[in-house]
C-alpha cells in the first residue's frame, strides 16, 4: 500500500488527480450531511444549495476520474466557479443564523491544494474582496439579511479569512517546497543509480534499463571494449592516473559512437547499438585511443594506452551478444592486445562495418 501510494505522490499527473479526487470526496461528503441535516431541520434554500453542491462534487470527481489530463484541466475551471457561487450564497443567505459563513474558511486550504499557490492566491484575493465588499462597504452591508450578522463579525470575518489564507500559504509553500526537494532527490538518485560515477556512462544496470526500452528489435552490434595492461598504469602512476586516463578513455569512446556507452566493470566498456547499421567501425575507436595521450597532473610526461575490442552482431538478446563479445574481446587479448576481433561465427568483411 505504501509503495503504490508514493508511487502516486511522486507523479505529477497521478498526485494532482488523487487530491482532487480526495477533496471532491470531502466535500461532497460535508455537502451530503448538512444536505440530510438540512432536510431535518427544513433550512428550504440551504437545502437546495448543499444539494446541488453535493451533486457537482460527484460531477467532479467522475470528470477527474475519467477525464484525464482534459478532465482536471474542466474540472479546475469549473470548481473555481462553483466555490465562488458558494461563497456568495453563504453569505448572502445568511442560513443558519449566519453559521453557513464560516464554512469560507475551508475554501484557502482547498485552493491552494487544488490549483497551486499563484492560481489559488488569485482566487482568494477575489473572494476576499468580495468579503470586504459585503463586510465593510454600506452597499454591499446592506445587501445582506438584516439582522443575520453583527457588526462584530462583519469587521473581523475578513481579517479571519486572510488568517485562514496565510496558514494555507505558509502550509502550501512547505509542501511544494518539500516535493520539489523530494523530486530532485528521486531525479538525482535515479540517475546515480544508473550511471557510473568516475565517467558519468551508463552502468550495467542503466545499460539495462536502457535496452529494455526498446522493441521489434532486428540486428544488434555489441563493442566490449577493455584497456590494455591497465593495472600497469595503475601500480606505475597511481590511480589518481588510472582514474583520469579511465575518464579519457570513456570520453574518446563516447564521442565516436553512435549509442551510449556503458562502464561494464573496472576498465571494462560496452557499446550497445540497436541498430548493426549504426555501429560504424571499431577500428576508429582503437586508433582514436591509441593516439590519445593523458598528461600526468603536475607534470610534463604523458601517459598512452591501448584497447582490445571484441565485437558481435545479432538479433538475440543483448547478454548474449556481450558473451559473444566478451569472447572476441578474449581473443584479442590472446592474440596481441591492441586489435579487433568478431565472433566467430562472422568475419570482420561480413559485418555492417565492412
């Protein structure tokens, strides 16, 4: 229940219908009651007014359900109208002996969690001149039903209502603040989660991720790519070196091809390409990286490497490809370093690279 209920907090879209759909519930439940309690009590037009209120918030709640992005964007129009046509008649009716008024103090909460702090402010700066025009101006005083309120209430209602909004803003604005903080917190954990922190590349997971977003896949191509005699570069220079000539590496890489690359472990790469026709030719990449030169921080020497790439083609699935990669890649190494191999099963002059 928890996982499904973040799941929907998290969402955007999913999050704005779910509070829509509680306050329609809310209210139309309130609407519902008095309305029965004003049957009890024989309120005549309050009756009539919860009644219609109660149905409106059904409306609501099946345009938001069924409606989609259309029906909140109706909905958000139509309710703003609506609680403006309530807050009219509450004050104006006066029913029950001025208590109806009272219920406007739920109406800052309910707009700053439906329509946001910007629109909600608009609208309850609305209501509040409305409020001051029938509190403390004489014409729109004399409008109300003689007698329903005092004097007392008139002047004070609205200080009390502009209370109700700042509560509803300060409230709103720690919200929104805190789901901002906590979507950036998600994007960004999201993002470690599937890429390498040394390179910024995909990692395995994020390769995973990435290729299971796609579908009616033909002929793949997969480059395994390792760095020749790195744990020399490391045990020579350090691995502060390692590091940095890791991260020339996966940048060369990453410039030359036509896909994302992944970090598959250690000094281990692997290119992905959806389409084979994409793939281009490997040759690049090793020539590229063996004119490369990384210079060793606070000093004039330079430090060169070498790759070994195995490479596979196919229409199977990706773990597959890079077995079949990964045992090109091995007979590279066996047969010298620093050149390419295909799967056996198809020669360098049969693959897409040429």
């Amino acid at each position: 229940m928890n996982e499904k209920l973040t799941a929907i907090l998290t969402n955007d879209e999913k999050r704005t219908r779910l509070q829509y759909q509680c306050v329609f519930l809310l209210l139309g439940g309130v609407s519902a009651f008095m309305t029965l309690l004003n049957i009890v009590t024989d309120k005549g037009s309050l009756t009539m007014a919860t009644a219609v209120f109660f149905v409106l918030c059904l409306v609501n709640f099946f345009l938001v359900l069924r409606g989609g992005k259309t029906g909140i964007a109706v909905v958000s129009v139509l309710f703003g109208i609506e609680i403006l046509g309530l807050f009219v008649f509450f004050l104006l009716s006066g029913n029950p002996e001025g208590f109806s008024a009272i219920w406007i103090a739920m109406l800052p909460a309910c707009g700053m969690l439906l329509f946001g702090r910007r629109r909600a402010t608009v609208l309850c700066a609305a209501m509040f001149a409305i409020l001051v025009f029938f509190c403390w101006i004489p014409a729109g005083k004399a409008m109300l039903p003689a007698g329903t309120y005092t004097d007392t209430f008139l002047m004070r209602f609205p200080i009390l209502y502009v209370a109700f909004f700042l509560v509803s803003m300060l409230l709103e604005t720690i919200r929104a603040v805190t789901q901002e903080e906590l979507n950036r917190i998600r994007d960004q954990y999201r993002y470690r989660s599937a890429h390498d922190y040394l390179t910024d590349l995909l990692n395995r997971q994020g390769l995973m991720e990435w290729v299971s977003s796609f579908q009616n896949l033909g002929e793949q191509a997969v480059y395994m790519i390792d760095i020749d005699l790195f744990k020399r570069v490391n045990d020579s220079f350090g691995h502060d070196v390692g590091d940095l000539v890791l991260a020339n590496v996966a940048h060369t890489v990453d410039s030359l091809v036509d896909s994302k690359v992944c970090r598959w472990g250690g000094e281990e790469f692997v290119v992905w390409f959806a389409d084979a026709r994409n793939a281009g030719d490997p040759e690049e990449i090793r020539k590229k990286v063996e004119e490369m030169t990384v210079r060793i921080p606070g000093t004039e020497k330079l430090v060169s490497v070498t790759v070994s790439i195995g490479v596979a083609y196919g229409n199977t699935d990706v773990v597959s490809l890079i077995r079949q990669a990964d045992e090109a890649l091995y007979r590279a190494k066996q047969n010298g370093r620093n050149r390419v191999e295909y799967q056996e099963k198809r020669s360098a002059e049969s693959s897409p690279a040429g």
